[in-house]
C-alpha cells in the first residue's frame, strides 16, 4: 500500500464519518465506503470490498436513530472492516472474516459517537452565543467545527489500522478460531434477518403484504434474474400507480384510499 492509497483511503473515512452526520452523499453507506475503499485498491481488492460492502449494507438496514438510541456506527464498521479484509490479503474468501470483524466495530463506535456527541454540547452553546450576537461567520465556524470531529471520529482509527504491519493482521485472522469466526458469521446473518425485519415493520400495512408475499413466491422460480425480478417489481409498481390514479372509480363513487380494495368492491 503506498502512500496515496493510505491518504485516498483516510479521505474517505474522513467523508464517511461527516456524512455520518450529514446523510447527503451517503459516503457512510457500508455499500459506498467499501466500494469507495476497493476501488482505491484496485484488482481483487473491489471484487472482494463491493461483497462485503453489499452483505453490511443489508446488516445495516434496521440500523436508525430512534428518539434517543442511536443506532451501531454503520460508518466505522465498513470502513474499518474493509481496511482489516484489504490487509488480510484474502480477497472474496476473506469477506466472512470480514463480516464478522465488523459487527463488534460498529458496536465499540457506538462510544466514540457519544464522546463526538458530549463534545458537541459546548460547541452549541458557542453557536447560540454568536447566533445572539448575530456573528454568521463565527457561527459557521462552529457549526464547521462540530462536523470536522465527526469526520475525525472515523479518520482516527482507520489512520491507526493502516500502520498496522500486513503481516500482523493476516496472523491475527489467521489464528481466530474456527468456532469464533463461524460463530460471528451466523450472528451477522442473523442481524441481516433482523435489519429486513425491521424495515419490513415500519413499512407493512394491508396494500404492501401482497407484493411481499408476491416478491417470496417470484425469488423462488430459479429461472428468474435479479433483472427480472426488478423489471417485474417496476411493472407492479407502475400498475399500481395507474390503479391509485384511478381510484375514484369505486363503487358509488366512493373512495377509501385503498385502490385494490375500491376495484374489489365493483365486484
């Protein structure tokens, strides 16, 4: 790894870590900053980053802030973990390995996000008092500042992971027990089970159960492509959006907010 590939690669944990904060160009996505962290590699290094990039990303799923539970560091566990693959120098074979590095990395950055959080306190009371002196500048100063230790958060440790001798981490891979790693592996699958669960929760309601169920029964024909399966999702979807512009065909009249059900009562 030369030096351009470490200062590409501690940018993009710097961006990953600010739009942590910022959810504007998704750079936190484990699917981007690993692809991100791949692509600056290069060879077998993206194939291997965009696999595991994909299987955190459906880990990461349910992952939300919810009122004050701040959800497991998506950021510093793809960044971290595909730093720790691309070191590992196992390619594909090593995204399991992987995978199961970054679950406890994106619950161990669960207390550097409290410590940018604490120190974020003084900081918004600084915004208030130039706010209340009508200083705009100072104000975006601070507001620049608050994001600048967010980036740090993640930049700091990927920083640290780089110095690691390659070697070191292949023996420290390598001497993980068969037990430990199968172990992990299985418990992030079942977080991915449990991240579909919890979007498929906030999501369900009596129009969307029958495409879910539909969406089941069509990913079991085998003859069936993911790009058939996504031509037929968009065909659904513009069916339905016709049908919900012609909801007001009902019976009588009426209309429920329900186009499927307003057709059904035609009959």
């Amino acid at each position: 790894m030369n030096i351009i590939q470490m200062i590409l690669i501690v940018l993009i944990a710097f961006l990953a870590g600010c739009e942590g904060i910022l959810d504007e160009f998704q750079f936190h996505q484990p699917l981007v900053a690993c692809t991100l962290i791949g692509l600056v590699m290069g060879g077998d290094n993206l194939t291997a980053c965009v696999m595991l990039g994909g299987q955190l990303q459906m880990i990461a799923l349910g992952w939300a802030n919810v009122g004050a539970a701040v959800a497991p560091d998506a950021a510093l566990a793809a960044t971290a973990s595909a730093i720790i693959l691309v070191l590992g120098g196992q390619g594909v074979n090593g995204v399991s390995t992987a995978i199961a590095v970054a679950v406890p990395l994106a619950v161990a950055g669960l207390f550097l996000t409290m410590v940018c959080r604490t120190l974020s306190v003084p900081i918004v009371h600084r915004m208030d008092a130039e706010a209340a002196k009508g200083n705009i500048k100072g104000l975006e100063m601070w507001h620049l500042f608050g994001i600048l230790i967010q980036g740090l958060r993640i930049m700091i440790p990927c920083a640290a992971l780089l110095f690691i001798p390659a070697d070191v981490v292949q023996n420290a891979l390598n001497s993980m027990p068969a037990w430990l790693t199968d172990g992990m592996a299985i418990g992030g699958g079942m977080v991915v089970a449990v991240g579909y669960a919890m979007v498929i929760n906030m999501m369900a309601n009596k129009e969307v159960w029958p495409f879910f169920a539909l969406g089941f029964a069509l990913a079991a024909l085998s003859q069936l492509t993911l790009i058939a399966l996504g031509v037929i999702a968009v065909a659904l979807a513009l069916i339905y959006l016709q049908l919900s512009e012609n909801k007001g065909t009902g019976a009588g009249g009426s209309v429920s907010g329900d186009p499927l059900g307003d057709i059904l009562n035609d009959y």
